[in-house]
C-alpha cells in the first residue's frame, strides 16, 4: 500500500462527515467496482486516471479519511488525480450544515453527527447505468450485471481490478454482449442507447452537475433517458446529484416505511410525501436516513 493522502472528514460547512455511514449511504455505492467492507469500515475501489487505473483503498483514522493506493508507487500527477475524484466521492465541497440545523430538535437529530452524505461515483454516467440496473430486478441480478460490466469494459489497473468501463467501451460492444455476458434484460437496448449517444455527445450527463439548473430541469432531462422512469430518476437525484427534494418510492422504500411507521397496511405516496414536506428542499434525504438509520449497525440489507 502506498499512502496518497489524507483529507480532513469535513463539509463545506466545517460539518462532520461519518465515513462509516457515507460508505454504506444507500445500495448502489457497494455495486463494483466498489467492495465495501462495512464490519472493517473498509471501502475499495478502482478509479481511472489519465493513463490507466489505480485500486485504492479507503479507511478513517483520526478523524481523516485516508487513502491509500494498491500499488508500489504513485506519482504526483496521479496522486492529484485520486485526491480530486475521491473528494467528489465523498462530496466534501458540499454544505450539510443547513440540513443538520433543519433536524437538530426532531427524531432525525442523530444525523447531525455526520450522515446524510451519499457516496457518489466519479461520474454521473455510471451513477445512472448503475440505477438502470437496479430496476424490476433483484440484487443479486443488479450486483451480477454491473460486474459483468466492469469485470468485461473496464480499464485494468495493477494488481488486475478494473475501473467501472466508460461511455465508449460500452458503446463498442454488440447486443449479445448485453444479452448473453451482462444479461441485463430489456435493459439491454436502454444501456447500449444511453452509452453510444454520451460517447457522440449527444448527451452531457455530467452537466447535470451544474447547480444553477432548476431540479424540474434535471428531473426532464433524467427522465428523457432510455430506462429512466420516475423511481430512477429521484435516485440518480438523491445519490448522485445533490438534489434532495424528491422522495425515493419504490418496492423496497414503500414498505419499509409503512414497518417503521407501525401501519399494518400499504400507505399511499402522498400520506408519505405529507409526512416529510416540512423538510422542504431536504425532504428526500430525511425520508432516506429516516429509513436506513439501522444501516451501519445492522448491515446493508441485501
């Protein structure tokens, strides 16, 4: 291992940041290339870098988060490199202190010891092929296609782990790959469609980072997507965005919201949309950490 650095757990707001609780944020921030070891508090992961890929691992020690590179040297270019793509990660140029103020007196004032930071990949385009993946499926079919994907288009790095492939490795590839490696499905068409018209930039999904954009605007754009429907698109906006106003309601979500509310009974989405309007623009995230409080202590659920 070959220390790269090591980065102050701090928001943009000189708020906390719990590793352990932004490392398991939400399902997909575990899918590969990602392994996540929460027991250990271990994350690691294969980043590219200008020339290549370097597996890194992260950890906290101290009140830091620490990285540190699976290989024998890393130079200055590249260190700079993971420094910056690790930071976006863990969205460390971003403001929670706002969020913390809203919860601080309610049942959600827990959080304001550091959670609520979603774990995001270094670019929104494997944020929203991951999501895609997650649909009408079950984990283990969701872990099994991203890993096809990495495992098959990814850049190697040393060591022999594979970075998450890009735009135009997924474009290059035919429509048996999908069918027959990944067996993404009917997702399939929809993956090929979105990586081809990123790779001819017709599409600019890493624009959607720009924080002048109306959340309306995104949400269009998003669900202009091929395989992006309303559920994928309050995700991509929850975890990978920043935008935090829309309520993640899918088949997972809606009953286990119903269990922690003590109904015996499916609850319609605007009884639980009501429930956290008064959070406003941070009513998604309180839905999300009201629901995944348990996550550090008990594991991801799988």
């Amino acid at each position: 291992m070959t220390l790269v650095a090591e980065v102050p757990l701090r928001g943009a707001g000189g708020e906390p940041v719990d590793f352990a609780r932004t490392i398991a944020s939400h399902g997909v921030a575990e899918l590969p290339p990602n392994h996540l070891d929460l027991e250990a508090r271990v994350l690691q992961t294969t980043l590219p870098i200008r020339r290549g890929a370097r597996t890194i691992r992260l950890t906290e020690r101290r009140g830091k988060l620490r990285i540190e590179a699976v290989a024998d040297s890393v130079g200055e270019r590249e260190r700079n490199a993971l420094m910056t793509t690790v930071a976006h990660m863990f969205r460390l140029d971003e403001d929670l202190s706002g969020f913390y103020a809203l919860v601080r007196d309610d049942d959600l004032a827990w959080c304001a010891l550091g959670a609520g930071r979603m774990l995001r990949a270094p670019t929104v385009f494997e944020d929203v092929v991951k999501t895609i993946c997650t649909t009408n499926t079950a984990w283990s079919g969701t872990r099994k296609m991203t890993a096809a994907l990495v495992e098959n288009l990814g850049v190697e790095a040393p060591g022999g782990s594979r970075t998450f492939p890009t735009p135009e490795a997924m474009a290059e590839v035919d429509d048996a790959f999908y069918r027959d490696v990944a067996r993404a499905g009917y997702r399939g068409p929809y993956l090929k469609t979105l990586a081809s018209d990123v790779a001819a930039g017709r599409i600019d999904l890493e624009q959607l980072n720009d924080p002048e954009l109306p959340d309306e605007v995104v949400a269009q754009r998003l669900l202009a997507l091929p395989g992006v429907g309303p559920y994928a698109a309050a995700h991509v906006m929850l975890t990978s965005l920043s935008r935090y106003s829309r309520l993640v309601l899918d088949s997972w979500t809606r009953p286990t919201y119903a269990k922690l509310a003590g109904s015996r009974r499916a609850l319609k989405d605007t009884t639980i949309e009501r429930r956290f309007r008064r959070y406003g623009e941070w009513a998604g995230l309180a839905f999300w950490l009201y629901l995944t409080r348990s996550w550090v202590e008990e594991g991801l659920p799988v």
